[in-house]
C-alpha cells in the first residue's frame, strides 16, 4: 500500500474490501470486528472480510476460544490484520487498545507475532467515519492512519492476484486404549494426531497437484516429492518464495482458462487440488533384504477404537507462488489446524464416534471463503446444529432470519461443466496412523 501524498513514511491508508454496512448491521453485543487480510495476497492494511467475537464480555473477549474458533473457519492464506471498535469515544487510545486485541489474537491462532502490518481502528456507530493506527511490518509503534478506501469491486482484486487450493484427506486412525480403563484416552488420541500431522512431511510421502479440468476436458497435474520441500521451518506471516528454484511450478500454471470471481458465483469454486499420496516401502530396503515383522505384546487386555476423519480444507495462495510452497506452508498446516479442531469436537465424547465433515460457504456479504464443520449424525434442523448456524450467522454479520450455511448452500468445485460438491472422496488413507 502506497504512502499518503504528503509521503511521510509510516502514513499509511486502510482499504475496505467489504462493504460499511457490514461493520454495523446487523448489530452485535460485542462492538469488537476482527479484521482479516491476506498478507501474502493483498496489499498491506486492505481488509478483506470482518468478524464478530462470540465470547467474552463486551469488547473484552475471550481469546483462546475466539482463537480456536476461528482456526477451523478461516482458510489458510488469511489472518488477522486487526480489529475495530465500532462505537465508543473513537479515541486514540481506543484504536491503539484493539490494536494489542488483534495482535494477542493472532498470536493465539497461530504461535507467534505478525510479521505483517497491523491495524487498530474505532468505527463512529452515527456517520460510519473510521480513525485507526497502524504498526508496520514486525514493528510496535503505532502511527495514525491518513485515508479509508472502500473498495468498488473486491471480488476482482481478491481473485485475480490469489487462487483456492484444496486438499481432501479421510482419514482411519487406530486407537488402542486398556480394555478396562477410559482414563488417559484423551491424551492417546492428541498423541495419535500429533504423529498423524508429522507423517505429513514424511520423505515418503507425495502429493500429487491437479488444476481444474478445463473446457476440452484436460487438466494440469504433477507430483510432489519430499525432495521438492523445503520442511527445515514454516514462517506463519510471510512466503519463504525466494528459496524455491526456478524450476518451480507456480499456481498459475494450472489455471489455463479465465478464472471465475468466487465473489459473483458464490456457489462454485475453481480450486487446485491436493490429493496425498504415500508409499512407505520406498527406499526402506536395500537390495536383497526381506522385510522383518516383529510382535510385541500388549501388557494389559486392550480394545481397538478406529476413529475416522474426513478432512478437507480450502487455502488461500498468490496466484504466482510456487506450488511446492503452497503445500509446505499453506496445505500441510491447513490438515494440521482441521485436525485440531476436530480433536476438540470429538475429545469429549470420543467413544460416540462422531461423523464430522467440513463445507465451505461464501455466503452473501463475504468475499471469501468460510470452512464449517458439521456433525452429520444430527439433521439440519435438529437443535444443536440449528444452533451452532446462528452462531456462525453472528460471527460472519449474516441475517438470523435466512438459511444461508445450509449444506446445499455449501460451494461446488471442479471445471464450469463439471462440478463436484465440498464433500470428502470416497477412499481412506489409514497410512498416517502406522
């Protein structure tokens, strides 16, 4: 983002991607909006959708939970910008307060502090007129804002510099627990999903990156292999681009035909897909040997209990990054998030084997793309999933009185002529839990 035009450094202006109405209506209990941005996408302090907080006491949330919560609904690609009071004394002291809100926030949702610019700002609830600070890249100073920009075509500036990848991942994972004892299963299972997440960046496992079919039926694939990473350490805020070869393969090169505005058709989606692929017996032999099977016997009588995931996730990448990035940094943390967020559904009720499956919406209002996850054993209108939609309906500023996160609302990827609806594929992949 350019500097004002008097150019004195550090002045910088904010831009709106969504719409102003949205910041106000329909009114919340909280007048706190978490603003979130695509910093490796957009241009520094523009704003590309906004949230309310569902827990805590007026603008003093709760931000583990916040944190939490939002983990499984925002796409990998976006992040926390900062966050606004709407109402108040508009003071600066206000901005630089929700400022240090954001800036928790996103420490809490992702480990460590913001290595892009952040924005504290307090809204006029009467004329709408936003005063706001801004802190540059990895500094603490906040200096005042000079200029509010309302964007007049967000969908184009959202989709024609990024692009949608998205990775379906069933999963059965064995769990072994004492015949006569339930305590301790919860700490199995996280042990068990925390070597499922590490199995991801396992030398033998690949990935094979397929683009939308095209118009003549064809589409662009390759695969990955662990060679093609870079897995030595994951920067959260920014890309690691220019360590990647030349020869890497950008995003762009997958989509051959003019890409769709997500913001106008809503319910469909061209996305890249990511499919994992493993095959343990690669390089484990040498020439000759035989495999060796070795028994060890259980201490104690235990009980096998299979849990199974469906994972599918939606990441948000520049549409000129190279590929083998988009996975490592994007892609592999997207599966370790939805599993964490999954562990804490099931968790408390693990012997009950709930059916959760994510969907992804763009409902009216927002730009981008949300990732719900519903237990499928409950109908749609059954209370506990009605329930968990009026939240959502809250958190996203969308109307109580209309069905908008419904299933059949939920996004459909794949060429224009052939669409496939956000539901896992068939097929397991039971290698991750050996």
């Amino acid at each position: 983002m350019e500097a004002s035009a008097d150019g004195s450094r550090g002045r910088w202006a904010l831009r709106f991607l969504c719409l102003k109405r949205s910041l106000l209506s329909p009114p919340s209990a909280s007048p706190l909006r978490w603003l979130i941005g695509a910093p490796r996408v957009l241009p520094p302090f523009t704003v590309a959708a906004a949230l309310r907080p569902l827990h805590g006491d007026g603008a003093a949330p709760d931000l583990p939970r916040e944190a939490d919560e939002i983990r499984g609904l925002l796409p990998r690609g976006f992040d926390i910008l900062g966050a606004l009071l709407v109402g108040g004394e508009g003071s600066d002291a206000d901005a630089v307060r929700a400022l240090e809100l954001a800036r928790s926030l996103r420490e809490r949702l992702l480990g460590a502090a913001a290595s892009h610019g952040m924005v504290g700002g307090c809204m006029d609830a009467a004329f709408g007129e936003i005063r706001f600070v801004a802190s540059e890249s990895g500094g603490t100073d906040a200096v005042e804002g000079v200029e509010v920009v309302w964007e007049d075509e967000p969908g184009r500036l959202l989709w024609e510099k990024g692009c949608l990848l998205r990775c379906e991942l069933p999963l059965k994972l064995p769990l072994y627990v004492p015949a006569y004892e339930i305590s301790g299963i919860e700490e199995r299972f996280s042990a068990l999903l925390e070597s499922t997440v590490a199995k991801l960046r396992d030398p033998h496992v690949s990935y094979l990156v397929e683009g939308p079919i095209a118009s003549n039926e064809s589409r662009h694939s390759i695969i990955l292999y662990g060679d093609d990473f870079s897995f030595d350490s994951h920067i959260p805020g920014n890309s690691r681009t220019k360590e990647c070869t030349t020869s890497s393969v950008s995003c762009s090169e997958f989509f051959p035909e003019k890409r769709y505005n997500l913001s106008l058709t809503r319910e469909n989606a061209d996305a890249i897909e990511i499919t994992v692929l493993s095959n343990q017996s690669v390089g484990s032999l040498k020439p000759g040997t035989t495999p060796v099977v070795e028994y060890f016997p259980a201490p104690a009588p235990a009980s096998l209990r299979v849990i199974n995931l469906k994972l599918d996730i939606l990441c948000y990448s520049p549409i000129d990054f190279p590929v083998p990035v988009a996975v490592s940094e994007l892609v592999i943390p997207g599966l370790a998030d939805q599993m964490s967020v999954m562990k804490k559904i099931i968790a408390p009720e693990i012997t009950q084997q709930a059916q959760l499956c994510p969907y992804h919406f763009i409902p009216p209002g927002l730009h981008i793309p949300v990732t719900t996850i519903y237990d499928t054993r409950y109908g749609e209108i059954e209370e506990k999933q009605s329930e968990l939609r009026k939240e959502l309906h809250i958190r996203l500023g969308l109307p109580l009185d209309r069905p908008l996160l419904r299933i059949s609302n939920a996004l459909t990827f794949g060429g224009m002529g052939k669409r496939v609806k956000s539901t896992s594929r068939n097929g397991i992949f039971p290698f991750l839990a050996k």
